[in-house]
C-alpha cells in the first residue's frame, strides 16, 4: 500500500480490507488498453463515494422514522491515483469532511438524487424539514444546505448536532478554508446552516474530468484567457527590459516561500503589482502572456469595455465578480489599456465625478488585496493615478526596438515555406524604417498575402508598399 493511502485509512478509520482496489478496464482488442489516466480514473471514486452517501442518507432516514438503528459506515476509496484520491491525502480529510465533499458534489453527479432516496420514506411532494435543502432555478432536484450536513452528520441528536454544526462553520476547516466549499449566507434572522452548501466549479471540473476549469468570456466575467505559440527566447527585448520582466518572474517563483516566512508574512502584502507602459505594439501583452506561459499560469485580459458600465453601482459589482473568481487560482490579471479605468482622479464637480473617483478608489483596494500578480498596461506612464504607481511593485517601460532588436524581429516574422527576392534585406528594412514587433508581423502578414496573390516571391517592393500604409495609419511619413 502507498503511504497515501495508508494516511487515508487512517484518517477515516478504515481496515485495510475496506480499501479495494481499481477494477480493470476492458478494452477491445483493436484499440491500446484504457489505462487508469482516462475516464475510469476519475469516476470510480466518485461512484463509490455517491453510494456512501446514499447509505448513510438511508441510514438516517430510517433512523428518524423509527425503521432501524443508525451506525456511520466505514468510508471506502480506491487506491487509484486519480485527483480526487490524491487531494483527500493532501488535505487529509475526518470521515464528516469527506461526507461534506461527496454530499455538495452529489447534485453535480446525478440529477435527483436527493429526491429519489428521501420519496422512498416521504411522499411525494410531501415536507421534510428536517434535511434540509431547497430547490435551485434552473436545477429541479434537491440541492444540500447546512441543515443538510447537520441532518447527515448529526442525525436527532442534539450534542452531535451541535458538533457538527461548530465544525461547518470552523473557519480552520480544510474545505471551507481552501474554499472548496462554501456556505451561502442565508437572509437575516434565519438560521446560519440554512443557507446552501456550494462546491467551487474548480473542483466540480477537477474531480469529474481531471481538467482545470477555465471560465468562459461573457457578461458574467469579463477576461479571456490570452496564449500564444510563442517561447520566453523568443521575446526580443533589450537586456535591461528582459531584467525587470525576470524580478517579476521570481517574484511569483518564491513569493510563497517568502510569505512562509514569520517576519515578512506580518509585513508584506500577498500580490504584486506591475505597469507595462510604452507605445502601442511594443510586446506588453506578449510580456505578460509569456510569464504566464513560462509559470505554467494562466493569463485573462480584462475587457474594460465589459467592466465599465455608466450605471451607478455596476463598475463595482462587475469588478467584485471578477476578483472574486479569480481568489486563490493564482491567474495573471492582464489590464489593457487600463488608464480608460485606472486614469487620474478629477476634482469633483458634479456627481458623476463622485462616482468616478469612487470607482478608482474601489480597484485600487481590490487590487491591493488580490493575492496574485495584476499587470496594468498603458501607452503613457503620466495617464495613471498617482495612487496606483506609488503602490506598484514593477514599473516596466517598453519602448521602441532598436535597430539591432529590429532586425531580429524581421528575422523571426519573415516566412520560411515562401520564397524571397534577393533583395530582400533585414538589416536595409531594420535600419531605414523605425517600427515596432507588431507593426512589423502585420507588414509581413499583408506583403506575403499580396505575393501569393501575384504568384512572385515576397519582395522589398511589397514590403515597402506596406510599411508606407503603416507609417500612414499611425500620421508618420517616410
């Protein structure tokens, strides 16, 4: 047995007879065998765990109805290495925490499965209570609160109730504490456990299919996850640039272990603050983007226009939304062209620049307590309210490539499978035409597509062509 799983059995008080292992998975003989990574991984939990939890719902229920005695069942798991199995060894969970899990996750698992075991004892449509629950909007079947765990956990009677109660609202407690779970906080004057038992989406995505939840864009989160194909090398920057950018990269490397530390865990504040500043199409949104990808972290660009609203109040409540989700997942917040909601405070004339104001002020205290890193990137340094660069960690200045940075820049942008004219040049185009990374991938982008047009080879001539467009869209001359 592995020492995982013996630290399971301990922790919920099981024989090494309770603990069975995976059972194999049959594949047909056309086909590689299924191994335990695929479907069987995730699931053979969690199956095991719904029926433990319809056991002990049956137990209780017959119980309270006089049918029969209640004795809590030992918990069995399968020695599977899947996520689930591996998380309840990192948290090492008591026999009732790991009945909170299974019983938030059980609506998630299968459609009325509540309902189907209480009608059994209850008619129905018939009121029952003491469980607990209610019903969701969309969701038709029964939906856990904490009266639900007290039912479960607790049964009739009153000092163990009152135990378990203590413990579904000990802020020490591992799943409310990671934020596995949460209690919703139900309106005023009701009892403190009526409230619902919510499992994050996190780990609803994590433990059914062993994959990262990822939101999607919309008007409920107003980010988009930004990647590229690109390597950390390839981001052509001066050495003094390429500095600034590997302080932030060590800072998200052993920031954790820093806040370990007692004396700089009372002092410091968790996050790190960053502005990206410089003219457009420098490579701030590329920089950011490849951290994340050098961290293996996830990067969301705010889309500010879904943030900012012109109703009073909605500014907030949309940002609150956002730093919400993100609490504790360790993203990358990527804010472009922030100074359109990080701009200068004005004097307050009239109402609307209360509001305003306010709206400055409320971001700049989300960003303060957020715990990863926020990233601000603006054409101008002097737009920004001054209440923002005093508390950034990292001002990062991007400015225009030299010639030497031009001409890799050319090098990595030009096609490889297209033919080019010998007259072609980087070092000509790098040295004559003072352009940035973007800029010069959207010349190359056009020229080639008007050489495969034409049939002929991408020439100095096409290029040229489309510098000149470039140089007009931005009201420069050659």
């Amino acid at each position: 047995m592995t020492t995982a799983l013996n630290n399971l059995r301990t922790w919920l008080g099981m024989k090494e007879d309770d603990i069975e292992p995976a059972p194999a998975l049959p594949a047909p003989e056309d086909q590689p065998a299924m191994t335990l990574s695929d479907s069987g991984r995730v699931q053979s939990n969690l199956t095991l765990g719904l029926a433990q939890v319809r056991q002990v719902l049956e137990g209780r229920l017959r119980e309270h109805f006089g049918k029969g005695s209640f004795k809590m069942p030992d918990m069995q798991l399968y020695d599977d290495n899947s996520v689930l199995f591996n998380k309840l060894g990192e948290w090492g969970l008591t026999v009732e925490e790991y009945l909170m899990l299974m019983i938030a996750l059980a609506p998630h698992l299968h459609p009325n499965f509540f309902d189907s075991i209480i009608q059994q004892f209850v008619p129905k449509d018939g009121e029952f209570p003491e469980f607990g629950g209610m019903k969701g909007v969309a969701y038709r079947g029964m939906l856990p609160t904490g009266d639900t765990l007290l039912f479960m956990l607790g049964g009739p009677d009153l000092p163990t109730r009152m135990a378990a109660r203590q413990h579904i609202l000990d802020r020490e407690n591992i799943l409310f504490k990671e934020q596995v779970l949460t209690l919703e906080e139900p309106p005023i004057g009701e009892p403190d456990t009526s409230g619902r038992l919510l499992v994050s989406r996190d780990y609803i995505e994590l433990f059914t299919t062993g994959q990262k939840w990822r939101p999607r864009f919309g008007p409920g989160f107003p980010a988009q996850l930004i990647t590229t194909e690109m390597e950390w090398p390839e981001l052509v920057l001066s050495d003094t640039l390429r500095g600034e950018l590997d302080q932030i990269y060590n800072w998200l490397m052993f920031n954790e272990k820093l806040m370990q530390d007692p004396a700089l865990h009372a002092r410091l504040k968790a996050g790190y603050r960053a502005l990206f500043y410089g003219p457009p199409g420098t490579g701030k949104t590329l920089a950011a983007t490849l951290l994340g990808k050098r961290l293996g972290l996830d990067v969301y660009r705010i889309d500010l226009s879904q943030v900012v609203s012109k109703y009073i109040g909605e500014t907030e409540k949309n940002l609150q939304t956002l730093f919400e989700m993100a609490a504790n997942k360790q993203w990358i917040l990527f804010f472009d062209e922030a100074d359109a909601l990080f701009g200068k405070r004005t004097a307050v004339n009239s109402s609307h620049d209360r509001y305003a104001n306010q709206e400055v002020s409320y971001l700049l205290q989300r960003i303060e307590d957020y715990n990863g890193l926020v990233i601000l990137a603006s054409n101008f340094r002097n737009n920004m309210d001054i209440a923002f660069t005093r508390r950034f960690q990292a001002m990062v200045n991007f400015v225009m490539p030299t010639a030497a940075e031009r001409v890799l820049l050319w090098r990595q942008t030009l096609p490889t499978t297209i033919e080019t004219s010998p007259d072609l040049s980087v070092e000509e185009l790098a040295t004559h035409f003072e352009l940035t990374g973007a800029s010069i991938l959207n010349i190359v982008q056009l020229a080639t597509i008007q050489a495969l047009a034409n049939a002929q080879p991408l020439s100095k001539q096409l290029l040229v062509q489309e510098i000149r467009k470039e140089y007009a869209k931005e009201g420069r001359t050659m």
